[in-house]
C-alpha cells in the first residue's frame, strides 16, 4: 500500500476560495487531468501553470491537478510514482503538440504559458535586441540555434564549444529564461535527450506582440487572482518568480480598474468576492 503525505493547509484562506481553486486548478477528482488536451484546456484556463510543483507551492500546478486533489505531494521517489509518470509524459506530449509555451522560465521554474500569456511574460522577462546581457556561453548557443534552428542537447554543446556540463546547462537556463529557446522534443532512445529551437520559430506571433510593462504587471496579476480568487503577501511573486514589487504594482492597478479590492497590505480579494457594506442596507 502506498502512503501518502500531505500538506498543512495554509492558514489564511477561507473556505470559500479554497473551494474556488479546487475548481479554478483542477484540485477535485471530476475535474481531474488525464490527457494531452485535458491538459492544455487547462493551461488555457488558468493562464500559467508550474509543471512538477505540488500543494505544498502556492499558484496552478499539472502534478496538482493531474492528481485532482488539492494536498497532493510529490513523493521521494517520483520515478515509480505513476501520478509523478503521467505529468512527466503529459508534459513530453505538451511540447510536442507546441499548443502552449512550456520552459523553464522565471527562477528556473519550469512552467507552461497560455498563448495568450507569452506577450505579457515576454514584456517582463524577454530579452529584445540586447543580447549583451546574456552570458558568452549563452550567445555561443544562440549563434548555433539561429544558424541550425533545431538541435539536440549533445550536439548543440559539441556545436557551441561550451563542453562544461554544468556551464552549458546555466547557459541554457538563462536563454530559457530569457524566453529565446525552448525545448521542442524529447527522445528516450537511443538515449535520453531533449531538442532545443528558437523560441520565436514556435511562437512568432506572440513574441512578436509589443506590450507595456505596466500593461504586462496587470495582466499577470490579473490572471492569477481570476484563479486564485483572494491573493496573499507574496503570493503572486512566488508563484510567477516576479519581485514582490512589481507584484504589488500589478495588484495595484487591478484595485485601480475595479477588478479587486485590497483588504489589507499584500491582501487582494477578487470583485466577486467582495461583501456588501452593510451600512448600505
């Protein structure tokens, strides 16, 4: 029999919008993820989602709601975990399909972005027409990619001169991040390896939106209340790696159109949720 941990439920979060997420991020067995499209109507839904991260993270989860229920952990052996299996296949199939934008993004959180989410994220984090600020290794790779336009991990280190394994590996999280490559394939045979291309070459239109950075922290902010329905302090800034900051811009300019109301410092309760003031009865 197999034992499964749990989390602590997080204080703070009335039931209510407990309730609210298990529906908003699939955390109950009817709305349960099963397959490839299952999976990417529910990226659709939320905006973004984090891939391997469990209950005991704030934000979206495809683990999570693979399990479909809202205590799930990640156990020490995820290898013989089949609910650990099905996200990791389903995630080789959302990568495949190249439906939604899936890389490590942020911190080197690995994460899936609904088409409509690219430009908002890419306005934060993408790096446009200032390749100087990527490290030499990570130019090196992206030299390689825009003359091969795809490769897989091995040849793309042979290609590049970066032989350093842990070098070549920084290099390619920081173009990851950068949101100029992703991964477009994963073969397990003969060995295990992913194929790298340009991001662009999958998502032309989007990356090639031009939004502001203001308009970028609201819609981001946006997102993530419509799911999470009432957002804590630092909530919104650990799930999307953005500085607590520029967190509390986006939540701010969410008060300012009437979308939320703020209940205290970091507190941001979505419209729906607010309660009538009774001196107006």
């Amino acid at each position: 029999m197999i034992v499964r941990r749990t989390s602590r439920p997080r204080p703070g979060l009335p039931a209510e919008i407990e309730d609210y997420r298990d529906e908003r991020w699939c955390r109950e067995g009817t709305r349960q993820v099963e397959t490839a499209a299952d999976a990417e109507r529910f990226i659709e839904q939320v905006g973004f989602a984090h891939c391997m991260r469990d209950a005991r993270h704030p934000g979206p989860s495809l683990f999570v709601a693979v399990c479909g229920r809202r205590d799930a952990i990640l156990p020490r052996n995820v290898q013989k975990d089949p609910e650990s299996s099905l996200t990791w296949v389903l995630k080789d199939e959302i990568v495949r399909r190249a439906r939604v934008y899936y890389a490590k993004l942020a911190r080197g959180r690995a994460m899936f972005l609904a088409p409509r989410m690219i430009p908002y994220f890419n306005a934060i984090w993408g790096v446009r027409g200032n390749e100087r600020r990527l490290s030499r290794p990570a130019r090196a790779i992206l030299r390689v990619l825009r003359h091969e336009w795809e490769m897989s991990t091995s040849d793309l280190r042979d290609d590049s001169g970066v032989k350093d394994r842990r070098a070549f590996t920084k290099a390619l999280d920081e173009l990851q991040a950068a949101m100029l490559v992703v991964p477009s394939e994963v073969w397990y045979q003969p060995k295990f390896t992913y194929i790298w291309t340009l991001a662009i070459s999958r998502f032309p239109d989007a990356l090639s939106e031009r939004v502001g950075r203001d308009a970028a922290l609201r819609e981001i902010a946006r997102t993530f209340l419509a799911g999470a329905g009432l957002t804590i302090p630092g909530e919104l800034a650990r799930v999307t790696g953005l500085s607590r900051p520029d967190a509390g811009r986006g939540n701010r300019a969410l008060v300012a159109d009437g979308y939320a109301t703020m209940l205290s410092s970091g507190t941001y309760r979505l419209g729906m949720f607010s309660q009538p003031d009774p001196s107006s009865s």
